[in-house]
C-alpha cells in the first residue's frame, strides 16, 4: 500500500513533475519507424509525457520532435508543409500554413514570409526541439536537457536484424505504472493467462517451451526473489514441481519502463515497454524477437492478427478492437469451458484488468501479500531514483547501453543449486 503522496510521484509524469524529469533521462520509444516512412513525409502528431508534439523527417532525412503549436498564434503543425531546399527559402523544415512561419528540425524560425524582409524577429524564436534516432524499427527521443543524452538503448530486441524482430503498439487507457507492474508480476499468469496455449503460436510449436510453461499451472503460488541490479531489477519466481525440483521464471526489469518475459524453450523472446503518454493513458510496445533465427510467417501472421502479447487494432490507428466499451469481447461460453477470464488474447486479457482498475489506480487501498514483491520493489526503486535525482542532482541508474545486454530465461533446477548462479550464460544477450 502507498499514501497519496508517494502515489502521485509514482504516477505524474507530465513538466516539470519529479517522474517527467526521471523518465526524460532515458531515451523513449515514440513511434514505429514505419509511421514516418520516407523524408519529407507528412509529419505524426503524439503526446509523450504529457506534452503535445510533431514527429518530423525532414526532406534531407532529419528526425526530431517539434512542439506541435506555432509560435505565432498556436496554430497545429500536423496541418504545416514538410518543404525541402527548393522552397523558396532554401532551407529544410515545416511551414505552418495559417501565416507561413517555417521551422528547421531543431526548432529555429527560418523562415517568416508574413514579416518585412528586412526583419530579424525570426532570429528569436525557437520551438522547444527534441532529437531523434531510429534504431530497431523504432524512434527513439530524448527529451531530456540539450547535451545530456545518453547512448542509444542497446536491448537485445533493437539490435538484432529486421526479419528476427516484430514490434507493435497500443493505445492503454490506463496509467504507465499499473500496465507495467503487470510485466513483472509473475503470478497472475497461473490465473489470467492460464489459456495462453490458445493464443501463443510458440507454445502451439514448441514442445520444450510448453512443456516448461505447464509448471505455472502445477504451482500457482510462487514464492518471489528480487535483487537490485546497476539497470534495474533481476525477478525470480519460483515454483515446486511434480518431481521435486523448482521451476525459475526469471524476469529482467529494466529502468524506467521495459520488461522481458521470461523464455521457455527456444522460441522467439517477448519485451515489453510502457510509455506515458499522459497521466492516464500509455503507449504500450510489445515485441518478439529470435536472436538466432528469422521469425517464420505463421509466427508473425500470429502477431499481426492478435496473438502472443500483440493485439489487434482497429485499422488507421493503434486502438485495439477490444475495449471497454464492448467489454474486451469476453466471451461467457469460452470462460466456461476453455479460458479462465474469457477474454482473447493474452495482451487483451492484461489490458482488460489494468484498464477496469480506473486510468489512475488508487493504490491507497490495496492489500498487498508475498506474490507482491517484484510489484513493491519496482515502485521502491523508482521512487528512490526519483528522492536520488531530486535531492542530489544524481543521474539515474540504467543510461548505459551496456546495462541493457540482457535476456529473460526460465529453468527447472535442482532445490539446492542457486537460480543466481544457474541462469547467469542465458541471461546475458548476444551482444556481451
């Protein structure tokens, strides 16, 4: 349980809040690189951490996030033309098309038609300009002080070729934090996801990793190990099986929002990550990975259709069908028989819960127990990185690229050997 106070830090995030200014150390994942496709494309309206943008490509290829109103009489620049150096002002950037101000990728004025020429008002006005880099099908943006970014994220997931990854996203009516704790609560899926064999193509495929993911249904009490790491948490969540041994399901956390799902057998991975948009929805991104092999048709078609941990959309937006105001399509009939909530999908299944709980849970009033740990200890962390910045100006844990060369794994282990010890060659990605 959290007082007010504490809940507000966890949850705020937009200006100039104490959790806006933690998240804007990291690099964030904004849009799919496919939604500005070739330069000079029409630009994206968003809104991250509570703050209105224009994700550009300029004409000569630059990318960056604009303020999205004109600082002339705030008109939208998702309406504005991307001009290349063949205008008539010779320069790359976005014009506004209510008076004709015209704007580069960091932001200066470079171009005021409705001034006299001789003017040298454009000189002083700036637009607040947040770089931008595409790296793993994904762009990414800094949104912290000028000069002070760190490396690109270096996750398993946006360094491997094309063909070996699939990333998606959606639109969450709900808080970040309450959608992320579901990333790393382990024993909801003994419960919720206990028909996931119906909607995961790997565990259909794999009999190695179906084998494995059966030991959450023989346990569906485990008993939580947290340990604090220099990029996050390491989650172990242990079960007793049939035979005497445990089995591990080992999470990696990764500050601020990205999760790993533990792996079973040798099937693609599965990452999450999720972004604010505002205090009461997120952008949540989902992914699956191999990093030894291309994904196969049927395993992508899965995806894109709604299965694993992606979700099915309505076309032109990143809205998925299932909603509240159709109840999530449960199905009473499937509950009944095959699926303990009735609801599709394993994404749709965690959404459904995060999104009943209200757009900003009121953790005043929970009741936590030991299933809860991993849950508490995240909440811990980030309010400490929050105190530690804060109070001494310290820069946040995790901005090192080389934190984030990680993997999730599960494992069935002798009682007496250490999950630490045993799991350590299988969590560490590739790139190590």
């Amino acid at each position: 349980m959290l007082n007010d106070v504490d809940n507000a830090l966890l949850t705020q995030t937009g200006p100039g809040t104490p959790m806006g200014n933690l998240l804007r150390q990291y690099w964030i994942p904004v849009l799919l690189d496919e939604e500005l496709p070739y330069p000079g494309c029409p630009p994206v309206r968003l809104k991250i951490l509570g703050e209105s943008l224009i994700a550009l490509r300029t004409v000569d290829g630059q990318y960056s996030l604009l303020q999205e109103f004109c600082a002339h009489r705030g008109a939208s620049l998702y309406f504005g033309r991307n001009e290349g150096k063949d205008s008539p002002d010779g320069q790359c950037g976005l014009r506004c098309v209510y008076h004709g101000w015209k704007y580069a990728a960091d932001g200066r004025c470079v171009d005021m038609p409705n001034e006299p020429s001789v003017s040298k008002f454009k000189q002083h006005i700036n637009l607040t300009a947040y770089p931008a880099r595409v790296r793993g099908g994904v762009l990414w943006a800094y949104m912290g002080a000028e000069g002070s970014a760190p490396g690109l994220p270096e996750l398993e997931w946006a360094m491997v070729p094309g063909d070996q990854r699939f990333a998606s996203k959606r639109r969450q009516f709900a808080n970040f934090m309450q959608a992320m704790e579901g990333g790393i609560d382990s024993s909801h899926v003994s419960f919720l996801h206990s028909d996931l064999y119906l909607w995961n193509p790997t565990w259909q495929e794999d009999r190695a990793g179906s084998a494995m993911i059966e030991h959450v249904y023989t346990d569906a009490a485990p008993r939580f190990f947290v340990e604090q790491t220099d990029y996050g948490m390491l989650i172990g969540a242990r079960r007793e099986t049939d035979d005497g041994r445990y089995y591990w399901r080992v999470t990696q956390w990764l500050l601020p929002w990205y999760t790993m799902i533990p792996r079973d057998g040798n099937g693609p991975i599965g990452a999450h990550a999720w972004v604010p948009i505002d205090d009461e929805t997120c952008w949540a991104w989902s992914v699956n990975y191999h990093p030894d092999r291309a994904l196969t048709k049927s395993e992508t078609d899965s995806y894109r259709s709604g299965g694993g941990i992606h979700a099915k959309v309505k076309p032109g937006t990143f809205d998925p069908e299932q909603c509240a105001d159709n109840d999530y399509m449960i199905d009473r009939v499937l509950q009944r028989t095959v699926s303990f909530s009735g609801i599709r999908g394993i994404a749709m299944q965690d959404v459904a819960m995060q999104e009943s709980m209200g757009p900003i849970v009121d953790r005043t009033r929970e009741h936590l127990g030991s299933s809860d740990a991993a849950v508490i200890a995240a909440r811990r962390r980030l309010l400490a990185e929050v105190k530690a910045m804060g109070d001494s100006g310290k820069r946040p844990s995790g901005l090192d690229p080389a934190t984030h060369h990680l993997r999730s794994t599960s494992a069935l282990l002798p009682r007496e050997e250490s999950w630490i010890d045993a799991t350590a060659d299988a969590r560490m990605s590739r790139q190590h």
